[in-house]
C-alpha cells in the first residue's frame, strides 16, 4: 500500500499543486530555507489566505533570515500584529538570531529542533521541504488524510501516535517534501474537515476510512470545554490628537506589543477595574476576544489626560494609529473608541 499511496498522491500533485508563494513548483530546485520555515511559523493556528499578505510584508522587508535576526524585536511584532500567538513572533526573532550565528540553516530534523519555537512537525517540514531530507510531516491537514486512509478510530489526542506512525509507513525516500506538501494539499482541497470530496481523491480506492463508514466521522473529536471567560477594562486616553500607548511587560500576554493601558486582565482573573489614572471616564461599550485558552469581554473606556500619565508609554498620533501594530484585542478597541 506505501508504494501505491506515494506514487499516486504524488503524480496528483504534479498535476494539481497549490501555487504559494513560499512554495517550488514540483520539478523546480527546493525553495529557500528561510521561505519555508517563514511560512511554517506562520500558518500554525492560521489560515494560507491570512498568512499570504503577512508573508509578502515580512520577505519584502526583510528579504533574508540575516536581515531579520538584525530586526529590532519591537519591529517584528508590531508586523506581527493580527496574526496572533505572539510568542510565534518572539521566538521567530530568537531562531533567526540563532541562524545569523550559525552562518545557515541546519539541515537536519535533529538541529533544526534545537532552535528557538522549532518543534516536531516545523522541523520536519523545513527538513523535507527545504532539504529533501525523509521526514515524517504531520500538521492538521495530514492528520485528517491519515486517520481516514488508514480508519484510525481512537479519539483524538490520543490517535496522534498511531496516525503518527501510519504516515511514517506511507511517507517515500525520495520526494518527501513534495509528499508532504500533497498531504497538506489534499487534506485542504479534498479531504476536507467536512463534506469531503472523495470521487475527487486520488486515494479513494486505497481509503478504509471511505470503504467502512463516513470519511468525514474522522478523526473523532473529543467534545470541546468551554472556555472561561474573563473580564477586563482598556483605557483610551486621549490629548492634542494622540493617544497613549504602553507596551506590554514580555512576561505576560501579548508581551512586547504596543497596547491601550489596561486593568491587569489576565487568562487566570479578571481585571481590577480601576483605572490607570484618574479622569472623568466615558464608558464606550465592550469588545470580545477569544485567546487559546479563555474569552475576554473588555470595556472600553475613554478620557481626555490633561496631564502626563505615570509609567512609560508613548503618545501615539491617531492619524498614524495603524502603523502602532497593535494586537487584534486592542485594534477593536480602538476602533471602538475611534468610533465612538
């Protein structure tokens, strides 16, 4: 079956594959290894349409994985903002430091783990994508295919092994960074999450999953919990067409982000509600955000500051407001508080 499964997703691909810009066409030399692992930061948690804009800003701005490890890290997130898990952001800073100092990529799985946010399947993919290196690449994509070629019932997280270990047997000597871009591509056009398009799939013949029940039962999903939610206040402090701006302690969420003042807010509590400074405060409604772990209700509240406020922030031109690259929860805010 390992030979059968290779050789037909990979003519497929030949034949269909995604035109990305991080991307070799099949039969072209492998792309830069700074594009590809670029990428593969960038599209975990997110979607190919929302990373192609980011990816065009950050490789325009900085070209080589050089030119960023010498970025300031301020200007990385502020381009960084939106696409959130802002550590992504931080560690992608430290990684390219780290290959700045090693004079190139490693090209081995084994190295390639050892650099700043670099975990197994990153790793894998730069190595086999960018190196030709036999990698075994799973990503969300891949996990759904292969729990529905091979009919993997357990659960989720606990099939990830064996689903682990079933690519492993399919996954070629020769090719596999193309194998491993097919799957992806596959599991996004095709074998999708739901409503899969199995007359499409060059594997629907070799797919127990579609020959013993409804493909699109797999992977089974454990019932979701429900998310705390949290409440918090965000300050808008207004003066001479400017706002004030703090930026966020590197320990805590959203750290080295620019940011409106805040409560104390966090994944654990609530914030105080008390305000950074005194005023007559104007209440301008509430925005939601959803993190990984828990949802935050903020209300927005705003003042004139005739005086400086305490601690270090920076007035902020409104007219230039979007250059500030502030992170998604504080980017409605302000548009709430614009609006308002």
């Amino acid at each position: 079956m390992a030979a059968i499964v290779s050789d037909k997703l990979l003519d497929w691909y030949d034949a269909h594959a995604r035109d990305l810009p991080w991307r070799a066409r099949p039969g072209e030399p492998a792309p830069d290894p700074y594009r590809v692992w670029l990428s593969e930061v960038m599209l975990q948690q997110t979607t190919v349409a929302a990373v192609k804009p980011y990816f065009a800003a950050f490789t325009l701005r900085w070209a080589t994985v050089e030119a960023l490890a010498a970025a300031p890290e301020e200007d990385v997130m502020a381009a960084w903002a939106g696409l959130g898990y802002y550590s992504r952001a931080r560690n992608l800073v430290k990684a390219a430091r780290a290959v700045a100092d090693l004079g190139a990529f490693p090209d081995t799985e084994e190295e390639l783990r050892k650099l700043p946010g670099l975990g197994a399947y990153t790793a894998a993919a730069v190595a086999a994508i960018a190196f030709g290196r036999r990698a075994v690449v799973v990503d969300a994509n891949v996990e759904r295919v292969v729990a529905r070629l091979f009919a993997l019932k357990e659960p989720l997280p606990g099939v990830r092994k064996a689903i682990r270990a079933a690519t492993d047997t399919i996954t070629p000597d020769n090719r596999a960074g193309d194998f491993a871009q097919a799957m992806m591509d596959l599991g996004s056009s095709i074998c999708t999450a739901r409503d899969p398009k199995c007359l499409l799939c060059p594997l629907e013949r070799d797919c127990r999953g579609r020959a013993e029940s409804d493909p699109a039962l797999l992977p089974v999903r454990a019932p979701k919990k429900a998310k705390p939610v949290r409440q918090g206040c965000a300050w808008w402090i207004e003066r001479e067409g400017a706002v004030w701006l703090v930026r966020r302690e590197g320990t805590e969420m959203l750290g080295g982000m620019r940011a409106l003042p805040d409560d104390g807010w966090s994944a654990k509590g609530d914030g105080t509600g008390v305000p950074t400074v005194e005023g007559d405060w104007e209440s301008l409604g509430m925005v939601r955000h959803t993190f990984s772990h828990f949802a935050l209700e903020l209300s927005v509240h705003r003042s004139a500051a005739p005086e400086q406020p305490q601690g270090a922030g920076e007035w902020w031109p409104l007219d230039r407001l979007e250059e500030a690259g502030l992170p998604t929860l504080f980017a409605k805010a302000a548009r709430l508080a614009l609006a308002g």
